[in-house]
C-alpha cells in the first residue's frame, strides 16, 4: 500500500516522487518505509509504502525502528522513518549507508528533481549490502 499527502500543486509533485522514493526504500530493505518533508511545524509533504505506524503529522515517529534526518535546506527538513514488522537492527555497513541514503533523498528534494543516478547507485550499493545479509533481524541473518 503506497499512500501520499500534499496540500499545494508543488508539494503534491513532490509527494508523487517520495511514492517511488519510499517504495524503492521499503523495497530495498524489506521494510515499510515512510518520508516526511517539513517546512518548520507544517509537513509539505508525506508519502508511504507499506503499512508504517507514524502518525500523520509531524516529522517524529515513536514506532520507528530506524529514523533518518534528510537534510534538505534552510527552510525545509525531514526525515525516512522505516519500520519492520520484528524489531530490527542494522549492522555497520548499514548503519553508514542511511545518512547516504538520507543525503540523497534530501539533496532530491531540494533540487525538486526526480531520483537520479547517484541515488539509484546509493540504493543499489543498499540492496547489495542487505543481500549480503549485512541486516539482522533481532541478531539473526534477514
């Protein structure tokens, strides 16, 4: 189930780029995967891919298993919280992927582009890290 909020036209392009966004993310590491992009206290724009358990406003998700900060610019920031349906945690390649996977999608939002080649070789570099079961699920190969 993807799903996405946008108030304005150019929000609402920019939700239907964090669809794939999220969608390739959850994918990648078999997980639901939600992005937030916020303009101070109001969310711009939201989208999802699976079930995730975030509320719908604000950029914090308690439920979270990981949450990334995207940096995107002065005046907009966010966050890719991912959720798994065990608890998981993820190994050090992992963990030094994210913020590059983070980095990405808020260089992205910035730009107001669609994904590009080095997000698609950040992903890629993700999903061969996860298929070497470098991603443990509750200490156990995923």
């Amino acid at each position: 189930m993807i799903s996405s909020r946008a108030d304005s036209d150019a929000d609402r392009v920019l939700a239907g780029d964090l669809r794939v966004i999220a969608r390739m993310v959850g994918e990648s590491m078999s997980a639901a995967a939600t992005i937030r992009i916020a303009a101070g206290e109001r969310v711009i724009a939201a989208a999802s891919f699976g079930r995730p358990e975030c509320p719908r406003t604000g950029l914090e998700c308690p439920t979270a298993s990981v949450s990334v900060p995207l940096p995107v610019d002065e005046h907009r920031s966010g966050v890719l919280c991912l959720h798994h349906d065990r608890p998981f945690r993820q190994s050090a390649p992992v963990a030094e992927l994210l913020p590059r996977v983070g980095a990405q999608i808020g260089r992205l939002v910035r730009l107001g582009e669609p994904a590009d080649e080095p997000f698609y070789e950040t992903m890629a570099a993700l999903s061969r890290t996860i298929r070497r079961r470098d991603l443990t699920i509750l200490g156990r190969p995923a």
